[in-house]
C-alpha cells in the first residue's frame, strides 16, 4: 500500500470497503503514517484490531465509551488468540491507547496512564 499525500492530509477520499465503520478522515494510510511513526508494521492482526476498534465504537455513539467496556470487549474478541496479553504483543504501546491512535479514535479517559508506563 503505497501513502498517498491527500489521504494523509485527511482530504476527499472514497471509503475503503474494509473499514465499514472508519471515521469519515481515516484512510488505511493514516494508520500506515501513525504506524511508521510508532515503528509498528501492521499485519493482519493490527488491521483486525483498527476494524474492531471502529466497529465498536460504531456501535457506541449515543454515549461515551468507557475504558472498561472496550478493554473487555476487546478481552472477548480476541480471547481465542490470548485477550489483551496478545494484543500488547502487537501493540506495545497499550492496545486501546495505541489501537485507538491506529484507528483514528480518540481512546477513552483513562487509557494512557504515564505514571505506569505501560503506554503511550
């Protein structure tokens, strides 16, 4: 997938198929830009996450999403592959701080906790 500068830019762009429940702004291509930035290479499994992530939060419009609710909820979707454990493989960064930056979400109060550590 190859960056294009107007996508980037957050400019007129046709919706991706793939990502039903994107925000009207993000492309594939952002999420490339804020991986690169973040030295991640996304492979199936972060796309599934940047899908999960915006489905979800599809799901939650009439109220705020709470960090509880989506850190479960991506708890049970990702249960199969190991829950959270497997997604801070993937995201170090901490998977709905990291994940909701990848998706172009802004990730619930609480998610980026500094006095810990454990994301960014």
């Amino acid at each position: 997938m190859t960056l294009s500068t107007d996508a980037i830019r957050g400019r007129q762009h046709e919706p991706d198929p793939r990502f039903r429940h994107a925000p009207p702004e993000w492309t594939p291509a952002v999420a490339q830009e804020v991986a690169r930035k973040e030295n991640l290479a996304l492979s199936d499994d972060h796309w599934e996450v940047v899908r999960g992530l915006q489905a979800f939060y599809a799901r939650h419009e009439e109220a705020p999403v709470t960090l509880t609710e989506l850190h479960d909820a991506l708890e049970e979707k990702f249960h199969h592959k190991g829950g959270i454990r497997y997604l801070y493989t993937l995201l170090p960064g901490g998977p709905i701080a990291q994940g909701c930056r990848l998706a172009g979400l802004n990730a619930p109060s609480g998610a980026t906790d500094r006095s810990f550590g454990s994301v960014a």
